[in-house]
C-alpha cells in the first residue's frame, strides 16, 4: 500500500550494498536464504527487494513471506524452538528490473506485514545469522541486459467496443489512513474504495472500508472489521446487498462473524450471518 517503502524499512533489518558500477538486469524469483531464530513458538519473516537511487528514494520490486512453522511443510507445520537457529527460504515474487548504474540494492527484513498479514501472537526477539559462508544471503536472478531479438508477433486487430457500458473508478487501491498511538503503543488503519459501472439496464455503486488495529504489546489482540455495500439501480426499484464483517482474535483462536442483507426498495428481504471460531493452528 505504499509507494515509498522507507516508512516500513524504518522497522526492518536493512541491508544495502555498495553503488553499483554498471546497470545490472533480474529476470525470475529473487530468494532470501536466512538463518533467522525466534524466542516465541511462532514467527513470520518478510523480506523486500527495493532500488535505493542516489538520492535517496526507494522503490520496491517485489518480497514475500514466510511462516516460521512452514518452513518445511505448509500441509504440517511445526512449532519453532526459541533459540534455535532455522533455515528460512524466502522466494519472492516473480519479477523484472533493471538496477541503473550508481543506485544501491536492498533488502529488507521484518517479522510483520501488517494489516496485509495478522501478527502472530506473541511478543518476540528475532535474529540473523550473518558472515559465514552459510549464513543469511540474497540470491538474485542476473540476466543479460540485451537478450534475443524479439520475434515478429501478428499485429493487434481492431476490436468492438462497447459504448453502452461505462466503468467508474475501482475499489483498489481507494484511500487509506494510519492513526498511531504513541502513548498505548497501538495503532489503526482505515481503508476505503469505491467504484460504480453503468450498464443498460441500470447503473451498480459498491462501496467498502475496512478498520484494523493491532496492540503492540498484544499483538495476539487484533481485530479487522468492515463494511460493503453493492447498490443496483434498476428501472423502477433499487436491490442493495450489504456486508457486516468482524475478526477478532486471541492466543489460540480467530473468530469470525460476517452477516449479508439484501434489500429491495430500503426494505430487508433477507439476511443470514455465518459465524465460526477457527483455531489459529500455527498462525
């Protein structure tokens, strides 16, 4: 959700290497090979790819994440042993890019992407191994700068184009705002988007916004709740569905409660709520 991702590097372990003397070119999955250790069960390790330019800005080019517990299956995860030090491969998204001449290349680390990935639940201190041979590196994708001659490809035929359907605007990635909690340590984002499309027959509005927050002290305390609503305007009456969502969580579990409405002319046809306790089963 930024475009500057030096607010987030602020929390990262950061790593930046030397001005590069020539242009260098990455075509594939970067991977951040760590040797991370936790002092809690459970722990996420994420990691950046960025270009640092000389005068500072930083744009990111891709990363990902890992949960400690799948380090070695994603089907049966297993607890970490405060202290211990893990293998934790970090293959990132596929990518490509071009690192120009005189600009730096940098990798972030950090145990949390929040709001896109809940928090574990447990207050922690994480480390990496550096200096060996075998310890914590980054393994990039180098490709030629220059590579075949592209093949000549069939022109673009003209295509038909509706006049009668008219998009306005898409939800993501809508307006967002962080409110931090300096004196309690905790902090709020609220997220917002909004899109409407015409179409013969009527025209359609959808409205979302979510709400997370997050305790510093107890991260194990999150809660994302939100809104939607998708209004149809139609030839003599209106349909609106709405949603109610709510995700609470604790040490052991998430709760999820979400309800859907329909109404027709402001009146309530139908409703339904599902509502479940999920254990957090390593997450």
């Amino acid at each position: 959700m930024l475009s500057d991702p030096r607010p987030v590097d602020a929390f990262s372990l950061v790593y930046d290497s030397a001005p590069l003397n020539e242009d260098l070119a990455i075509l594939g999955r970067p991977r951040a090979l760590l040797q991370a250790s936790a002092t809690a069960p459970l722990a996420d390790w994420f990691a950046r790819l960025s270009d640092v330019a000389p005068d500072g800005t930083v744009t990111q080019i891709t990363g990902a994440g890992v949960n400690g517990a799948q380090r070695d299956s994603m089907t049966e995860p297993q607890d970490l042993d405060p202290g211990k030090m893990y293998s934790i491969d970090v293959t990132m998204h596929l990518t490509s890019w071009v690192f120009p001449k005189g600009h730096r290349i940098r990798l972030a680390v950090s145990n949390a992407l929040w709001p896109m990935i809940l928090p574990t639940p447990y207050s922690m201190t994480t480390s990496l191994q550096l200096g060996r041979s075998s310890s914590s590196r980054l393994v990039m994708p180098v490709v030629p700068l220059k590579g075949a001659v592209a093949p000549a490809f069939t022109p673009p035929q003209p295509a038909e184009e509706r006049t009668d359907i008219k998009s306005e605007g898409f939800p993501w990635p809508g307006e967002w705002t962080l409110e931090r909690d300096e004196a309690n340590h905790k902090a709020t984002v609220h997220w917002r988007g909004k899109a409407a499309a015409s179409y013969p027959w009527g025209k359609e509005t959808d409205y979302e916004n979510l709400t997370y927050k997050v305790d510093d002290a107890h991260p194990e305390l999150s809660d994302v709740c939100g809104e939607a609503e998708s209004i149809f305007a139609l030839s003599g009456r209106e349909l609106r569905w709405r949603g109610h969502l709510s995700v609470t969580t604790d040490q052991k579990n998430f709760y999820y409660k979400y309800t859907r409405e329909l109404l027709k002319d402001g009146q309530i046809v139908k409703t339904r709520t599902w509502e479940e306790t999920i254990p957090r089963d390593h997450q």
